[in-house]
C-alpha cells in the first residue's frame, strides 16, 4: 500500500502544480492582452489625431 499513497502525493501534487501554473498563465495572458489593448487603443488614438490635423 505505501507504493500507492507515493503514486497518489505525486500525482497530487503534480495536480496542484499544474493548477496553479494555469491560474498565473491566465492571469498573465489577462495582464498581456490588457496592454495590447491600450496600446492599439492609444495608436489609434494618435493616428486619428494625425488625421484630423491633416
């Protein structure tokens, strides 16, 4: 039996692992795609700016 708990706290704390490397990729993915936003928005911005001024 002591062969099966080891498999079980390794696949548990593979588990575990694995969640929490997901939840800070999303939160990362959130944080990237959030400044990718600003920044086209803040591009678009200038160049209608630009435009106006033309």
């Amino acid at each position: 039996m002591g062969f099966l708990n080891k498999v079980k706290d390794v696949s548990q704390k593979g588990y575990e692992k694995g969640v929490d490397l997901g939840k800070k990729g999303i939160e990362k993915g959130a944080e990237l795609g959030t400044k990718g936003y600003d920044s086209a928005k803040e591009s678009a911005k200038k160049g209608h700016e630009k435009a106006k001024r033309k």
